[in-house]
C-alpha cells in the first residue's frame, strides 16, 4: 500500500498522491487538519481515530508517530545498509556531510538538514532512501531515551560520539543526563559493532564491555597532532593505527572540526574503504556551521547555526589563529534552563579573549554576559553592522555566533549586504 509513498506530517505541505500522517503535538493535533490534506491532493491519512472525510481515505493505526518509525525500520532492513549513527554536543552535522562528500551520494545516503529526531529521521528515510549501501546518520537527543528510540529505527553498525558538552542541558536536566543520554548510541548499537568515540574518561569508563575506538587530539587510536592556517586552507597532520596522514583542506576547519576529522579516518577504517582524501580535501563546511569567508580582506566566520559554551571556546581559538583582531557578534545560547545565568556568566569569560565584542541583545538571557571587551549592546542588526564596519581593517577576523533561535543570519546577512554567507 504505501510503496514508493511520499510522506508529509503538514498539511501545507501536501501535495498529489502523498500520504497525511496525523500526529499528535504539543501544540496542535494533525488530525484537525486532516480534511485539508486531502483537498491540497493527499491520497491518504494516516490517522488515530475518525475524521470527518470519506474511510476509505483512512488508514487507522495504534499511534502514527510509532507508524512512522516502524515503517522506516522496516525501509531500512529490506535494503540492509551499513549503518553509521552520529550524536554529539557539537559537530553532528559537519561531520556527517564530511562522511557522505567522501563516500558520495551513489554510495551513501544522509538524513538532510537537522532531521535527526524522532519524527524527522524516519521521515527522511522515507522520503529520501534509495537502496545505497551506507547509511550515514546524525541522531539528536534533548533528553534521555531519544536516542534510544532512533536507534530501534536505525541500528548502527558504526556508532559516532564526538564530545558531551553541555548544549541542551537546560531541557536534557544536566550535564550527567546529557552524558546518559549521549551513550544510548553505544549501548543500542548492533551486537557486532564498533564505536568510535571521543577520548573523554567520562565516555571510556561508561563503555569498558563495548567494541571501540578512540580519537582526539593529541590523544587516543586516531589523533589530531597539529595543524596550520594558511589564507582559506588548513593543513592538518594526523596518527592512526595505520600511520600518518597529512590533509590539505581547501577551507578553514576549526580544531572542534580537525579532531572530529580523526574520528572520520576512524569510521572509514571501520566500514573497510578508502576514498580519496582529495575528496575529503575538498570539503567545505556547511553554512552556518564555523564557514569561514574572505570579505574586503577581512576573515568572516558564520556560526549562526546554533551554539553552546563549548562551541564558542572553540570559535574563538580559531579566531585568534585565523586575523590580527578578533571580533565577535555574539546573542544568546539557547535551551539552558536554570543553567542560564551561569552559562552567559562564562561566555563573558571566553570572549574575553576577543579584541572586541558586539551584543545583538534581541533576547534578554545574553543580559547575564558581562565581558569587559563588549564595544556595543543593541538589538538593532543595522546598528551592529554599522560599528563593526567602522571597526574592522584588513587582517581582522569576526564571528557571528548565537542559538537558531536568535536569527543572528539576519545580522550576518545585512554585513554582507544582503548575500548570504
């Protein structure tokens, strides 16, 4: 019934022959809109109980969001890929599309954008799987138990834990619930597989019964020994089981990054293939995710993805290393619960190692920061833009970084004249 089916969970989004899933959310319930999935073209719903629309339009399942998950358990054993799982505070994303770049698209498949949930990883299964022989895929938590649930749908020959930091610990409940949760991918991978883990003694105490390799820098199986920044290149030199390794990438790569790089060569040692490393050479990291470009001789970095404590120390060595000034756009980190004060406390700490820094303060929680080299305070993006330009000289570096939530692209857009990074 539902082979080569398209899935949609909004109904704007419907369209000829594809099939409505009706979830249940925290705000809202899809069934109310189930009549309006069918008028835009749905040839189906998928729901929990009756609706006001013809049965024969129904399809009446226990719980959608189970149906969901169940069928992209099953899409997935019918063409058996190898299964590589990636979680981590930092870096999920990059290091997937450095993974799937390598292998290519023929060969692999990756679960797009930040549909790494519950509901968003089985629908790009779904939706988007072809039958490739690797499955190369980000898993994302909020709280204990979310990762075990994506790994019931995808178990992992291969799974990736880069680093547990403290990104989310104001909804995950600390940092100690971020660690258990993190675990979930080495404890729910396949009796036959293989972990590939950040050298932290936090993770290795947890894991002394599982199959694992270890990576760092400076340290473990797989390591990052040292690394250079030449205009927009990087050269990077690494040790692994199988001896050294000099990478020449064709952009800026922070450390966060090049370390995560030695768990990359660990997966592909894992799977048992050998791509080119030009390939890995090529990549370039993905917008919003530490992608450095030259502007008028000044080194502009766009991190306004997302941002945590751990991803700022990183962005400002980086920074340091990359101009003769370093400046900041910096707003709030996000999802921080009652950690909030503290955690804006010790950004002000870490940006104190900038020349200067500008506060787009259009959410009230950066007001905890205080940082001695704070230039100006403004939740007007044409405000902020314009100091900084009056700032910078060739040479400089300068980050936009702050939580999703913020929009600090906005902010980084309009200092590129309206081009996006």
């Amino acid at each position: 019934m539902f082979e080569n089916a398209k899935f949609v969970i909004d109904s704007r989004e419907a369209f000829e022959g594809c099939v409505f899933v009706a979830l249940k959310g925290e705000k809202t319930d899809g069934h109310l809109y189930v009549r309006q999935a069918l008028e835009k073209g749905a040839s189906l719903a998928v729901v929990e109980r009756g609706v006001d629309v013809p049965k024969e339009k129904l399809y009446f399942v226990k719980d959608t969001r189970c149906f969901l998950q169940q069928m992209a358990a099953q899409k997935l054993a019918m063409y058996d890929p190898r299964i590589v799982g990636i979680t981590g505070s930092n870096g999920k994303t990059t290091t997937k599309e450095m993974i799937h770049h390598c292998l290519g698209k023929e060969l692999a498949f990756r679960n797009p954008g930040n549909f790494n949930t519950e509901i968003g990883l089985p629908l790009s299964i779904l939706n988007d799987y072809h039958g490739q022989p690797y499955a190369i895929l980000e898993m994302a938590m909020n709280k204990p138990g979310d990762i075990s649930v994506l790994c019931r749908i995808a178990r992992p020959h291969v799974s990736v834990l880069l680093n547990v930091g403290t990104a989310h610990r104001g909804v995950a409940g600390g940092e100690e619930q971020i660690l258990r949760g993190k675990l979930e991918i080495v404890e729910n991978m396949r009796e036959d597989g293989i972990a590939v883990v950040h050298n932290d003694p936090r993770i290795l105490e947890k894991i002394r019964d599982k199959k694992f390799l270890t990576f760092g820098f400076y340290s473990g199986d797989y390591k990052l020994v040292s690394y250079d920044y030449e205009e927009l290149s990087t050269t990077a030199h690494y040790e692994t089981p199988g001896g050294k390794r000099k990478v020449r990438f064709s952009a800026i790569l922070n450390v966060g990054q090049l370390v995560n790089v030695a768990a990359v060569l660990a997966v592909f040692d894992v799977l048992g293939v050998h791509p080119d490393l030009s390939k890995l050479e090529s990549f370039v990291p993905v917008d919003g995710r530490f992608k450095v470009l030259k502007v008028d001789d000044v080194y502009v970095v766009d991190d306004t993805y997302n941002a945590s404590l751990e991803s700022f120390q990183t962005a400002v060595e980086t920074l340091r290393k990359l101009g003769k000034r370093a400046y900041a756009v910096v707003g709030s980190i996000k999802e921080q619960g009652i950690y909030s004060e503290q955690t804006h406390r010790q950004l002000g700490r870490i940006l104190e190692q900038l020349d200067g820094v500008l506060v787009y303060s259009i959410d009230r929680e950066i007001d905890h920061m205080e940082c001695s080299k704070t230039i100006l305070k403004s939740d007007d993006p044409q405000t902020i833009v314009a100091r900084l330009k009056g700032l910078l000289t060739a040479g400089d570096a300068v980050l936009f970084k702050a939580s999703r939530a913020i929009g600090m692209e906005k902010v980084l857009e309009m200092f590129l004249g309206g081009k996006k990074a």
